[in-house]
C-alpha cells in the first residue's frame, strides 16, 4: 500500500451512517444580512431560479480510488447529506421583522428575488432571542426574553428547541447573530458543572451564544458558530457535545480576507519566501460593519483574523523567513457599501538574497454572497456528522475548519489553516466514512 496515491485502510463506514430520513430542522440564531440569504438561497435553489454556487455539499465533487478510475462523483451522491427539500427554517432575532423583511432591509439580494420568495420568507418569523447589550454594544433589541437569571433563558431556549423537535426529524443550531464583545475563558467554563453553577449565578463570562450553544448541546442538536465569539471554544462545551453526541467545530465564516490569506500564505511558504509585513485593511457598511465598529466586538474578531498567519508560517521553523513579521488588520465601518465589503491586502515579502517584493490585493467581494453556502454547507456536513457513529461523540469536527476563520481543535494540538490541506482533510474524511480508500497523492503506481 505505501507506494500508492491511495492509502490507508477501509472502514466500515457507509452502512452504519443513519440515513438523512424527513425534515431537517435549522435553528438559525440571528437572522441578518447572512441568515437571511442563506435562507433565501436555498429556497431560490429548491424552486430551480438560482444555482448553490459557492457549496461544496451541492457542488463539489470526490475523486474515489485512482485518477485512471474516472470517477468522481458529487458529494451530495456520495454520502447520504439531507436533501434541500428537506430543510426546515426556523431561529431568532432581537427584532421581529420577518426574513422577508430583514432580507429587504439586509439589501444583499435583488429586489426582484426578494419579491418572487416574499411568500415563503414571511412565513418565518423570528423567536424572541436571549439578548443583553453589554455583550455587544452597538445594538438595542426590542424582542427579547425576560428570564431571573441566565438558568431561565436556557430553559426558554431549551423549550423553544423542543417544541421545533415535534414538527421536525432531526435538528441543527448556527449562530448568525452579531459579534459579541472580547471574552475569555475563566473557571466558568471548564466543565458543564462550573458552567451551570454559572447560569444560576448570572456569571458574567456566560455570553448569550452560550446560553445558546448550551440549549443546543443540551438537546444533542449540533451547534455552528458563524461568529468568532468564544461560544464553544471551551472544554464546558467541548464536554457537553461529547457526552450529548452533538457535534460542533470551530467559529468564524472563512469567507473574504482570511480566506485569501490562507490561499496566498500557504503559497508563500511552499515557496520559502520570506514575509516581512502583512497591512490589511476593509471598508463595509452593513450591520456587522456597524457591530464591528465597537473596539470590544472589534477586539473578538481581530483576534479571529490574526491567528491564521502565525500558525501557516510556523516562525519557529522558518525565523529567517516569518519571525519579524508586522500583521495588522483594520475594518473600517463605510455606510456607503453596505454589504458590499472591499478588502485590501498589502504583502511586503523578500526572495532570493533577501531582496523585497510587494503584493497588492483588492477584494471587492460581497460579504453574505461569500458566506452563506458556507452556512449550508456547515449545517449539513454537522447533521451528517450527528448521523455518523465515528464522528458523533467526537465532539470537535476538525475536519470542517475548511469553512472557518479560527478552527477548533483538541487542546494541545496546534489548528490547521492552510485552505488546501483543510479541503483534504475534509474529502478524506468523507471518503474515511464511507469505507473509501483515502487519497494521499503519492501516485509512484502509475509508473510502476
Ligand atoms: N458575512 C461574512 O462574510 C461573515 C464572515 C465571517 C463572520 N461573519 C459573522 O456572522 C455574523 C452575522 O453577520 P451578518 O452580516 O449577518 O450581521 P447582521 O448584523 O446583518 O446580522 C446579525 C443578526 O443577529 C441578530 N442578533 C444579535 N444578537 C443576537 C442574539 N443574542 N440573539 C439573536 N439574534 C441576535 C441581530 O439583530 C442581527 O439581525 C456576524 O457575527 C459576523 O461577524 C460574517
């Protein structure tokens, strides 16, 4: 087996995975400029108006056994994901406008689209959400959840996903909502028992995306986080989706910026080119632009987008090409372009001798366009992994950090963000599940 492009052992796999029978219930937590065209989106594809550009559960394809072999199938045939007809929308928001009305007031999607859907958007209506404006200070919500403390609005939430469950086969939770202020983990966190002393005593490290991340673990529903918010990046919740066999990963779409940094940087070092400064800079008018204009909601995602750089360059195998690197990033809140975000990049690097370059990047890319397949595709990647008997106590799915900004991994083990080894990752995974052998590209046999 060692000189073949496939290796590793056959597993048992596809027999065992639980089929994606009935309705797929989506718990979406926020339903702003991304929920609303992540929804939209999948119903303008179920009606055939619009193709899922940009999903790889849609449109991406698996190469199984030799490239000699011709076959390459589409991941959706592959592994048994749900079926888009079967998706069932459901979530909150700390406003009641429906997605109808919050996708009009988003202005992502055309006018047009908006109106041929307007039927089938108004219908959702948001729940009341669990909100409190000091963790993110740029809002004022008006329909919210009065509990005694923070026990009683997971109870809320708890009931809101129970009664989902009765009209619905299976459920998933992503977290849409807003940047929430730079918090870390504190003794509240270290284990469910902590953490629900915590909710009793309305601990202040407890963020509301936890109270919902809580509610969902609790009710074995699997949680995604769009948003670099702490949320489950602590062993209380790490625990809780193990013991509960809910499955979560990592946080923060990969969607603009951070996605070409993670393109470009892995090209930079598979090159050995030094890198001695990386300015990056965005203009955005949206909601999360205005969220984002609040240095404590800034700081989280800050903190999101400067990981990848440190880990994909590894300084400390490489000081003479990555140790004085000067990685700075901006977002600058622009009303003018709504969501129409432009993200510039200036990459100061060196070459041959020490002798400098620049690179200039300038994204003008469409922030919500960019994230919501991923949205649908992390949703039905984690009902998957729910229905998968070797993946659904494992609690952190590392194998979709493909689609996020700052991946979650076991503790001590260092996060992997290099887009192309993360897109390996994750078809090897499949294949892994599926009793497929995995593809190491070695291919010494075609020239046997
Ligand atoms: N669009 C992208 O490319 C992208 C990439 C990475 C991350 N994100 C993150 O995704 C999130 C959503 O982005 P967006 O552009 O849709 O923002 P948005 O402001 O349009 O939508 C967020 C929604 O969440 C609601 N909300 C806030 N707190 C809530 C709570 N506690 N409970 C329920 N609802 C709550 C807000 O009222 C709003 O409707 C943000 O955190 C953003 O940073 C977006």
């Amino acid at each position: 087996m060692s000189n073949q492009e496939q290796g590793g052992p056959k597993t048992a796999g596809a027999s065992t995975i639980a089929p994606a029978k009935g309705k797929l219930g989506v718990m979406v937590v926020g339903l702003g400029a991304v929920a609303t065209t992540f929804i939209a989106g999948v119903e303008a594809v179920r009606r055939g108006i619009a193709k899922p550009i940009g999903s790889l559960t849609q449109m991406g394809t698996v190469r199984l056994g030799k490239r000699t072999d011709n076959n390459s199938p589409k991941i959706k045939d592959f592994v048994p994901i749900a079926d888009l007809n079967d998706i069932v929308f459901t979530g909150w928001d700390i406003f009641e406008d429906n997605v109808y009305e919050s996708a009009a007031h988003a202005k992502v999607l055309d006018k047009d689209l908006i109106e041929q859907l307007k039927p089938f958007l108004e219908t959702i209506k948001p729940m009341p959400a669990v909100f409190d404006q000091y963790y993110v200070k740029r809002l004022h919500g008006t329909h919210v959840k009065k509990g005694k403390n923070k026990r009683d609005l997971a109870d809320q939430l708890i009931a809101d996903i129970q009664a989902f469950k009765k009209t619905v086969d299976r459920v998933v939770m992503i977290w849409c909502g807003s940047t929430e202020i730079f918090i870390e983990a504190t003794a509240v966190h270290q284990s469910i028992e902590a953490f629900e002393k915590g909710l009793e005593t309305d601990d202040i490290g407890i963020a509301p995306s936890q109270i919902y991340a809580y509610a969902a673990l609790v009710e074995s529903v699997p949680f995604a986080n769009g948003a670099p918010n702490l949320t489950v990046d602590v062993p209380a919740m790490v625990e809780l989706s193990k013991k509960n066999s809910a499955p979560i990963c990592g946080k923060d779409f990969k969607t603009g910026q951070t996605f070409m940094k993670t393109v470009l940087a892995p090209a930079f070092k598979a090159r050995l080119l030094g890198v001695s400064g990386w300015y990056s800079t965005n203009i955005l008018g949206n909601r999360d632009g205005e969220v984002l204009d609040d240095p404590e909601s800034f700081k989280t995602k800050e903190e999101s987008k400067l990981g990848s750089l440190d880990y994909i360059f590894q300084p400390e195998l490489y000081p003479d090409l990555y140790k004085d690197i000067f990685h700075k990033v901006r977002i600058n809140y622009y009303p003018p372009r709504g969501d129409n975000k432009e993200g510039w990049d200036n990459i100061d690097i060196f070459g041959w001798l020490g002798y400098p370059m620049q690179i200039k990047v300038d994204f003008l890319c469409r922030d919500s366009i960019l994230a919501a397949p991923i949205a649908l595709d992390l949703v039905l990647f984690l009902d998957l992994a729910r229905r998968t008997p070797s993946l659904k106590s494992i609690g952190i799915q590392e194998w979709l950090s493909f689609y996020l900004k700052s991946p979650q991994t076991r503790a001590g083990l260092y996060p992997e963000h290099d887009l192309f080894i993360q897109s390996m990752k994750l078809k090897n995974t499949l294949r892994h599940i599926m009793g497929e052998d995995l593809i190491t590209h070695l291919g010494l046999e075609y020239y046997d």
